[in-house]
C-alpha cells in the first residue's frame, strides 16, 4: 500500500510538472507513457461472495435468503439472538453493509433507502458552529442540503469552492479552511462536466492543516471498481446504490463506507434513530445488481471509448469531456488514481450548427439511448442538463459552470457499441440535414 502512495506522489509531480512546461493542451504528448492502474483481481470474486456464506443457513442456500420480516423472536425479554428489530438491523442488509465495504476495501459499510439519505446522514456529522467547505458542482442534492438545511436550520457555515478541470483544487481548499471546519466534501467525478476530484492531493492539505477534518468523496460516478477513494485519503466514500453498484436502474439506495471506527459508530446511531434503511428486498436486488460489476464497469469502459472517440470525429459536436480519452485536460490524474474510467461523459453540441431546438431535436430523435434523468445503469441514458438539473440552480449558475443549451449528458450503457454508435450518428446527421 505504502509503494502504492508514493508512486502515486511521484506521478503526481510529474504530472505538474508536465503541466507547468507544456501547458494543457500539449501534455498529451507524453500521455501515452502512464497507464490506468492495475485492475483489482480480487474484486470479481468479492462482489460474488462477500456476505454470503452457504454454510451459515440451515439449507445452505447458495444465494442469501431476502429476510423480509420486520422483527425477531426473542429468548427471554430483552435477550434477542443475534437480530432484534429490521431498522437497526437485517440479515439482508447486514450482508449488503458488507459487501459495499469490500468493494471499496473499507471496514464499514452502511445501507441507507437512497444515495441522498446517505449523503444527509454524512453531512449531518457537522452541524452547531461547524464549517464545511464544498465543491460547487457536487451532485444537486448535496448542495441543497448543504446551502438549504445544513445553513439554515444547523447553524453550519458552508463555502462553496469553484471546480474548473484546470485550478489547484488543493489549494482552494487549503485556502478556505478555517478553525471550525469539520468536513470537505467532492464528488469523485462532477456532473455534467465530468471534473475529476484531486483525492491525494486534497487529502494531503487536509492531513497538514487538520487531520480532524472528516474528507467525503461521493463516487457514484467513477464506482469501486475503478477508484478507491479510501486508498488516496478520503475518510468517508458515499455512493448512490442506485446508479453502476445496482446497475439495473430498478432500485433507490445508498451506501457509505469508511475505515474510522468513530465516523462508523456515529453514522450506526443515527441510521438506527433517523431510520432511512432500505427494504430486505431492494439489499437483495443490489447484491444481485453488484456481483456483476466488474464485467459490467469493463463494457462500460469499452463502449465509453468508443462513443468518445465516434462523437470526436462528429462535425456536428464541438468537445467532448470524457476523462477515459486523451483530449480531457485531467485525464492524466484520472490515470493515476483510476483503475479505468465509467461511461459518463458529456459533450457539446457544434454551436455553429445548432439553434434553441437542436439539442431538443437530437436528443428525441435517438431511439436506443432513452431520454432520462439518471445513470450507472446497462442501458444508455441521454440527457439536457441544461433543463433536467434540479431546480435550485439559476439560469445564471448553469452558464458560469459550463452548462449550456448545447451540452448533452450521457449515460454509455453495456449495449452493442454498434448500435449505440449509429444511433448518436443518425441523430447528430439529422442536425445538418
Ligand atoms: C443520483 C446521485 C445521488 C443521489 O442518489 P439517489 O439514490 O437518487 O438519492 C448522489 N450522488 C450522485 C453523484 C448521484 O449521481
Ligand atoms: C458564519 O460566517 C459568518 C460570516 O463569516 C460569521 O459571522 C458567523 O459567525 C459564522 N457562523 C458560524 C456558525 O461559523
Ligand atoms: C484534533 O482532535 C483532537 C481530539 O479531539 C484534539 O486534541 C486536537 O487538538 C485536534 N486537532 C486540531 C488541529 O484541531
Ligand atoms: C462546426 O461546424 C462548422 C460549420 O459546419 C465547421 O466548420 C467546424 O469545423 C465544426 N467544428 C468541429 C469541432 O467539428
């Protein structure tokens, strides 16, 4: 683990280092010389196994019985066996719990009924007094709670920090600590416009200025398979279950996993009194949705490539953002922190060609990739973010972070690349037609 730190130091200087000589646009020169980091080769058999023991039930059933009952007979009052009540805890979801740490190699792991439960139940560690420094293009939900509850009702002072694809994300932070913060929080990867989080390098202003600052990574984005955030400093990982950990876009869930005992216990008691588990059921379909993750984050990757590199070539769109192709100006820190990279990705529209009724026009036109909010599942998704982020972002916050008329979302499922490429074709020729 230690040679894993500091290999990832030193590719981290040389990285600046090449930034700081050529530029940004001409590091690519030199991209080819790095490569993603090595696959995890245990993860298959993880998401297979992990919580599941045959041999701990009677029939020694090979798949977990779904442990649809709300509570436990007792032996004598007060003398549960080993569950008591399902709020403070299931065999299902224990067995999720567990299986949602190990694939982000963490010790605890916590399941709650939607990625946003999850993220409250983090973010309501700080409150009378505390300090909190966020990242302003975090998932809308975040930064709802942070600029809606967390300020108003929980007496926390927030600083929204701006996330570019080329400022010194650490130094911003740096910059806005302050006595009282307790938390820093980013996404792993930003929507729409796919800014990739600096995880070591923050974690490492954090650890020098206050090593009691609590550092939240939200990676629904990247998922387990190709990014650690524990690994590269983070205290916290929260992940939207609902999105490639599922991956079938059929159940609402969320997940947090840590390595702090004392983060852990405080987040225990407050799941057990707020009381936002999800059903035996839905930690069923998830453990099911997370044995294929590898194969899955695998295609998605492949297709990735792919529908970057076709949409590249495209007259019709003028820049795609995807950290898996070379042209992204951090995908060289995407390589030295990921493992590979999702199939999100966003793109602009050629502003040369279209009018106000071009990116409605492309987007209802495409008949495999649906139009829709959400991601991370096998099929593809397309969407506007223009019109489909969450209400609390003005007009005028959409265009000062990037986000135009002319940017398209999308959402690269595990189809036949074939037919996901001919699709965006016929949809972008229909623009000049
Ligand atoms: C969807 C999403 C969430 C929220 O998850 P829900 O399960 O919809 O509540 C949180 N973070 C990110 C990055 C997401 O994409
Ligand atoms: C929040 O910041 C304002 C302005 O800087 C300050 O007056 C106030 O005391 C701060 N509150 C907390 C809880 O830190
Ligand atoms: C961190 O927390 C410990 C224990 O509460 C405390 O003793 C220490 O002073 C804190 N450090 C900082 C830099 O606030
Ligand atoms: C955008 O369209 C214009 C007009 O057709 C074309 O000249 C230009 O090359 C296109 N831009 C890209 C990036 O393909």
């Amino acid at each position: 683990m230690l040679g894993w730190f500091s290999k990832l130091e030193d590719h981290k200087m040389m990285v600046s280092l090449c930034l700081a000589i050529f530029g940004l646009t001409t590091v690519q020169a030199s991209s080819h010389n790095t490569a993603w980091l090595p696959r995890d080769k245990t993860f298959a058999t993880r998401s297979i196994h992990v919580g599941e023991d045959p041999d701990y039930y009677r029939f020694g059933p090979v798949v977990l019985p779904i442990y649809m009952t709300t509570t436990f007979k007792q032996d004598a009052p007060g003398k549960p066996r080993t569950y008591k009540y399902s709020r403070d805890d299931n065999p299902t979801r224990d067995a999720l719990e567990q299986l949602i740490a190990s694939l982000d190699e963490g010790k605890y792991g916590l399941a709650y009924s939607s990625g946003t439960a999850a993220i409250t139940a983090v973010a309501e560690l700080v409150h009378d007094g505390g300090h909190v420094i966020c990242a302003n293009q975090v998932f809308g939900g975040t930064y709802r709670f942070f600029q809606q509850i967390a300020s108003k009702f929980h007496n926390v002072n927030v600083t929204f920090i701006t996330e570019s694809y080329d400022n010194d994300q650490a130094e911003e932070v740096r910059k806005a600590i302050l006595p009282n913060t307790k938390m820093v929080w980013f996404d792993g990867l930003s929507n729409p416009l796919m800014i990739v989080c600096d995880i070591p390098g923050i974690s490492k202003v954090i650890k020098s200025v206050n090593p009691n600052i609590t550092f939240v990574i939200d990676n629904t984005f990247v998922s387990p398979y190709f990014s650690r955030p524990l690994q590269l400093g983070a205290d916290i990982v929260v992940h939207s279950l609902t999105k490639y950990i599922n991956g079938h876009s059929d159940v609402t869930a969320g997940g947090v996993v840590t390595n702090s005992r004392a983060l852990y216990e405080k987040l225990k008691l407050y799941q057990d009194i707020a009381g936002s588990v999800p059903s035996p059921m839905d930690c069923s379909q998830i453990i099911r949705g997370a044995k294929t993750l590898e194969v899955r984050m695998q295609q998605h990757m492949k297709n990735g490539l792919k529908v970057a590199k076709f949409l590249e070539s495209h007259p019709n769109v003028e820049l795609v953002v995807y950290p898996g192709v070379e042209s992204h100006p951090q995908h060289k820190l995407a390589k030295s922190m990921w493992a590979g990279s999702s199939g999100m990705m966003s793109f602009y529209l050629n502003s040369s060609i279209t009018n106000e009724q071009s990116a409605d026009s492309f987007l209802t036109s495409l008949k495999v990739f649906a139009l829709g909010q959400s991601l991370g599942g096998v099929e593809s998704l397309a969407e506007l973010p223009f019109k489909m982020l969450d209400d609390w972002m003005t007009q005028k916050h959409r265009y000062t972070m990037g986000v135009s008329e002319n940017l398209i979302r999308l959402s690269v499922g595990i189809e036949n690349h074939v037919s996901l490429l001919k699709d965006l074709k016929t949809a972008l020729d229909a623009l000049t037609d």
